[in-house]
C-alpha cells in the first residue's frame, strides 16, 4: 500500500473511534514489522468467544457495535478516498494468525459473538457497513484533515496533536 492509502486507512480508524468515545492514543503510518500504519487506542477488552449476544450487558454490545465500525472505518475510509484501492485486503493488524484483510477477520470475529445465526450475522453485517460508511462520509473533512497533519509531522500524531484537529 502507498502512504496516502495507509494514511487514509489509519485516519477512518482514529477519527472513527474518536467520534465513538474511544481514546485515541496514537496514529502512526510509521512501518514496523507487523503492520505499515496503526492506530493505538483504548478499546473494550472482549474477545472470548465462549460470549454471546445474550451474555452481553447493554452498553458491552453497544462498546462492542462501536469496536466493529472503528474497524471497518480503515478500509471503508481507503475505498472513500479511492475506489480502486485494495481497501478489501487492507489492515494486516498484527499477531502470527492476522493476514491481509485482517479488519474484516476481525469484524468477523465480533459479529460471531453477537449473533450466532448466520441469517441474522449477515444482516447485521450489512447494517453496520451502511452505518459505518455513514460515518465516514459524515466525518470526511476530519479524516482528509488528519491525513494531511500526519503527512506534515513526520507520519505520526499522538492524541492531543489529533485532538485538535478534531475538537
């Protein structure tokens, strides 16, 4: 991927969870060996897979709704700033078991805990890739702007540099 495609991948995920309530540690498009960009963040701590959508309290699956559109953000905002991108095999994430396409792995992974019919899974993924894309359309200046302030501080931002940009 390109810089302007990580940039724009790493700004849909911060700005996304930013206007989700996440904490936004860090944005960087700084390569390392796992991934080319990333974004650090506070984010709810539920990966067994033993949990269901009924073992869930109320605010766990809204935080965990947030989790799944702060990772389709990434690519969803690659695609909205170029089409032809590969925003489907974006997002490596990190971990020996991550590949290409590692966000949607990852959304996957969530939805299985919510929803465990496949009927059900797959309308709800429709529903949260429309919901995200909403976003990202609705917060486009925000995620252009970050993009351009990474690019200009040496490819990285912590939390109060994005802050600003944000509000």
């Amino acid at each position: 991927m390109r810089n302007t495609e990580v940039a724009y991948h790493e700004a849909g995920h911060a700005v996304i969870a930013h206007v989700l309530g996440f904490r936004v540690r860090r944005v960087t498009i700084v390569p390392d060996d796992k991934s080319q960009g990333r974004m650090i963040w506070d984010k709810l701590p539920v990966r067994d897979r033993d949990l269901g959508w009924s073992d869930l309290r109320p605010h766990q699956r809204q935080r965990l709704e947030d989790w799944i559109i702060v990772a389709l953000a990434g690519p969803l905002a690659m695609r909205h700033s170029n089409p032809r991108s590969h925003w489907k095999k974006s997002g490596t994430g990190y971990g020996k078991f991550m590949h290409k396409g590692a966000d949607f792995q990852i959304v996957g992974e969530l939805i299985d805990i919510l929803h465990d019919d496949r009927a059900v899974a797959c309308a709800y993924w429709g529903y949260v890739r429309a919901r995200t894309e909403a976003l990202v359309k609705k917060r486009w200046a925000w995620i252009d702007r970050s993009l351009t302030t990474c690019s200009n501080m040496g490819l990285s931002m912590t939390i109060s540099e994005s802050l600003i940009l944000w509000g």
